[in-house]
C-alpha cells in the first residue's frame, strides 16, 4: 500500500509491506520533491522504519511524523 503525504514543498511517499502477522505491517518512506533536493543527495532514498510491525493506522502516522522531522532537520524549524 501507498500514500503521499504533502510536507513544506517535499513529499514523503510512505510504501506498506505485510508483515508475518496478521493485520500489520513494516513501514518505508522516501522524500521527493521540492526545491531543496539537491540537499538530500544520495542519502534520499527509502528508509524502513524500527520498532515494527505497525498497524496500517500506526505505520501511515509514524511514517509520516518521521518523514516531517527528516525535512524539519533539513529547512530548519518554521517560522
């Protein structure tokens, strides 16, 4: 399963994997986009998540927060 989440010009694509049990799953996201790419370089590829399996619920949030901290660590805080 995939979803693209919209983040300060960066999009964090999150992938869902089926896990061994039932109704979870292991987590990557990826950051594409926006104008500062060129700041990523090579180190913008997936990243699998820790701490898995997730929910589909959890695994969707956690993605999503980690993938937002990763541009916030970037740009720096809001302004």
């Amino acid at each position: 399963m995939h979803r693209t989440i919209t983040y300060r010009g960066f999009d964090i694509e999150v992938e869902l994997a089926p896990a061994t049990d039932e109704d979870t799953f292991n987590v990557s996201f990826q950051i594409a986009g926006g104008a500062n790419l060129e700041v990523l370089g090579a180190r913008g590829g997936r990243i699998p998540l820790r701490n898995g399996p997730f929910t589909e619920r959890w695994a969707y949030l956690v993605a999503e927060i980690a993938g937002q901290a990763a541009i916030d660590v970037l740009l720096g805080p809001v302004e």
